[in-house]
C-alpha cells in the first residue's frame, strides 16, 4: 500500500519512514484562496459609495483614472479566477445535495490542523488567509474528494495500518501564527523595538526594515509554526512559544548572526487524533490515491449546467 510516491522510501536502517498526506489538491485550494483573500482586500479599501463610473479616483500628470477604469482593469487582472472560484463552490455546493454528500464542522476542524502541522509547502501559503475563506474553501475540497471516492472500496485493515504507522502525523502540537521582522544586527533590533513600543504597526516595520525578503513583503507572517520545525530558526519557536496572542519579543538572536523580532498573532492548541477521529480522513486519502487522474470541479460543470460570462 503506498499513498506518496514521493515520501514512501526507506532510510538505510529500513524502517519505513513516515508517508504524508497528498498537498496537490491543498495547493489549489491555497491558491485560490490566496486570490480571494487579495480580492476581498481591494474590494474593502474601495469606498462604499454610491457613484458613478467617472468618478475619479487618481491622478497622472493632470490625466485622471476613473473607478471604472480601476474595475476594469481589476476584472481583467482577477475576474475569471474570482469567477471561477464562486461557480466552483456553487457546483461543490450542488453535488454534496445530490449525491447526498455531508460535510461536518470538526473534518474540516481536521484538515485545517493536519495543513498546519504539515511543515511542508503549503505552510508559506496558508498564513495569507482569511479564516472565513480557508474554511469555506476546505469544505469544497471536501466535498469533491467525498463525491470521487465515494464508490472507492477501502478495507479497514488497510486504515488501521496507516494509522499505525503514521500516528504521529496525529499528534497535533500546539503552533503558532508568526510574524517577524529580521535585522542585521542587535542596534537595528533595538531601534525598531522602540519604534513598536511608540506604537509603529508591527505589519508596516516588518516591510520597511526586514532584510528577510519572503516574509517582509506579507508583514512578517510567516505562518504556523510549532517546536521542532526544522525550517524555522528555534530561537523564532522557542520566542513565540513564550507569548501570548498580539504579543511581541524582545530581540532575539538568531543562528545565523542576525536578530529576529516575532510577533504571535494566534494560537492554535495541540491534540492528538484517534483512530476513530480520523478514520474517514485516512480512508478519503488512500481511496484518493486509488482514482487514475486528479478531477476539478469543472469536470462536474456540465452535469449541473453551468455557464459563465466567459462562455468556454
């Protein structure tokens, strides 16, 4: 039985090492979510007011730009992705009720933690979302792997063996949301701690003055994070597990020479799954592995006669 290709070999002692969960159809969902989440931004900075398409909203040179050459360009830019993810949900939303398909609270409470504690790829995405969203978008996930496996035979053995050998994948430490802000050295730390303590906003030093690049350009964030996650430096770990929610450290030095400021913006408590908790998680997985190809919701677009604006 081998549910990763990628993640099922051997180390030299031949014990089998640990097999993770497929982060394919997660990635997709996170994209997604990713321009949903910016969309619902610009949607919130423009003005709820009632005006016309010339209204003027900027200026060049004496040229103006219009809110209607602002949305414009925005549909152009976003406009069938955004589209494509409501009719997604929509189709998602049709074939739970058709064929029957239910979709509780605590699965997708499951997914989410199991996404968290992956410390894989999909962690530099998951920080940039709305939690509305990413949970609104994990039910649809949800429902398309339960309408493609449902008719996929799994023996109970084959659950029960996974678990067993990967059931630390299951114990779910406590993470942390992190932002951070890396200085070249202890002065310049010092000097962006007062400027916080003068109430400076911890987003807007983190995209002045952190020489980290990834993270300065999201404010910081560099999402859930938890002990023992070899790609984040333990000083950053062992600082966060030491605050509280809205809390910031002192300066911090890092491995590498520089100091690190870190900011807690939540946290999510640790818990271990059982067998009977996850059971139909494992069962969805190992029956996902068994389909020949991976399907979209747009494969379903046609049994629930779909159009949109873009008539492909």
């Amino acid at each position: 039985m081998k549910l990763n290709h990628n993640n099922d070999r051997r180390p030299m002692d031949g014990r089998p090492t640990q097999r993770r969960l497929k982060t394919k159809p997660v990635l997709i969902v996170l994209g997604l979510l990713l321009l949903g989440n910016l969309l619902w931004f610009i949607a919130w900075m423009i003005p709820n007011q009632k005006t016309g398409g010339g209204e003027e909203v900027a200026s060049v040179g004496g040229e103006k730009i219009t809110r209607e050459d602002w949305m414009v360009a925005m549909e152009e830019q976003y406009g069938k992705e955004t589209l494509l993810e409501l009719v997604n949900g929509k189709v998602m939303e049709a074939a739970a009720e058709k064929y029957e398909i239910e979709v509780t609270d605590k699965e997708v409470d499951l997914e989410i933690a199991l996404i968290r504690s992956a410390q894989d790829s999909t962690n530099s995405q998951i920080h940039s979302l709305n939690d509305d969203m990413q949970r609104k978008q994990m039910r649809a996930q949800l429902i398309l792997d339960k309408v493609l496996t449902k008719d996929v035979v799994i023996e109970d053995e084959q659950i029960q063996t996974f678990y067993d050998e990967n059931q630390s994948l299951y114990n779910i430490p406590t993470t942390y949301r992190t932002s951070l802000i890396v200085l070249q050295s202890e002065s310049d730390a010092q000097e962006t701690l007062k400027e916080l303590e003068n109430g400076s906003s911890f987003d807007v030093l983190a995209r002045e003055r952190s020489v980290d690049v990834s993270s300065a350009s999201l404010g910081g964030d560099i999402g859930f994070i938890s002990e023992g996650q070899e790609n984040v430096d333990y000083s950053v770990v062992t600082a966060a597990s030491k605050l509280e929610i809205e809390q910031y450290s002192d300066p911090v030095p890092l491995s590498d020479g520089r100091y690190g400021i870190v900011y807690v913006q939540d946290i999510a408590k640790g818990r271990a799954f059982s067998y009977d908790d996850v059971k139909n998680q494992i069962k969805r997985e190992l029956a996902l592995e068994q389909l020949p190809q991976s399907v979209s919701p747009e494969a379903f677009w046609k049994e629930f006669d779909t159009e949109w604006f873009y008539g492909e």
